[in-house]
C-alpha cells in the first residue's frame, strides 16, 4: 500500500484502539511474570542508547527492542487474536515511523513516555496507562503527518525545469 496520511492516519486510529483494548485485558489479567517480562523489555530498550547518528545495525537493534517493549505491555490480555492484530498494526505503523526517522532527527523523550505507560501499569491503572500509551502513538502519528504534509508542500512547490 502506499504512504499516505490517510492510511497512517487509519492505522493509527485502529492501533490506539486495539492496543487500548489488549492493555486493559492485559492490566486485568497479567500476573507476575508478565510485570518482571515489562520491566525486562524496559531495560533492554533504555539500555540501547539512542542518537541521531546511529548505524543502520545499531538501528535495528534500538527497533527490535522497541517493538518487543510495545508487544510485552500486551501479551498477557490472553487473546491470540487481538495480539496478532496488534502484531499487524505495530508492524505497519513502524513503516511510517522509519520513513519518519529517516529524515528527522530524534524529537522527543521517548524513554520518559514509556516509563510512564509502565508505572500505570504495574500499579494497575488501566485508564491512565491507556490513555498514555494512546498519547505515545498519537505523538508519533502526528510527527509523521507533519513531515508527509511538508512533503506534500514541498512537491507542490518544485517548479519544473
């Protein structure tokens, strides 16, 4: 599919909402191993240090890690289904925030965002840690749709020769 806002914007809308759903099933659920799994993918991830001048190996690295954090807040809602979907729509928002990555230098303190989701968490607040992890993917989603509008203008603007 190509990039458009569109379909960002539509992968971000399903994503908040699923992921919402599978981390209030997972807050509901999860027991103990789950917390010390969260707290784990966590310090892997902070671990990675993030900057502008990574190289594409230590990128994948940094990725990998992110991805498995965001799957680790999930995997215990114990619905097969719904962690599949979130799988999916993980993996297609993460075109868009490479496409992003690329050309934009890193924004924001990614690190405080996800420590915050994890507190909520752990202490069982299903409402805040949703409503933080939304936060976190709406950041992300419209960081991106500024860069795709900026495209956009730019292309318009490119007299031809």
């Amino acid at each position: 599919m190509p990039v458009s806002e569109k379909n960002l914007r539509e992968i971000a809308k399903l994503r908040i909402h699923f992921e919402g759903l599978a981390l209030r099933e997972a807050i509901a659920e999860g027991g103990r191993r789950w917390e010390a799994g969260i707290i784990a993918a966590q310090y892997e991830l902070d671990s990675i240090k993030r900057t502008d001048g990574m190289t594409l190996e230590q990128q994948e690295v940094w990725e990998e890690a992110h991805r498995q954090f965001h799957l680790k807040l999930l995997e215990a809602c114990d619905m097969p289904l719904l962690l599949n979907y979130c799988r999916t729509l993980h993996d297609l928002n993460d075109r868009y925030r490479r496409l992003y990555l690329q050309k934009n230098p890193f924004d924001r303190d990614t690190r405080s965002e996800h420590a915050a989701i994890v507190e909520a968490t752990l202490e069982r607040n299903a409402d805040l840690a949703c409503a933080l992890l939304a936060q976190h993917t709406q950041r992300t989603t419209d960081n991106i749709r500024t860069m795709l509008a900026r495209e956009r203008e730019e292309e318009l603007n490119v007299q031809p020769d």
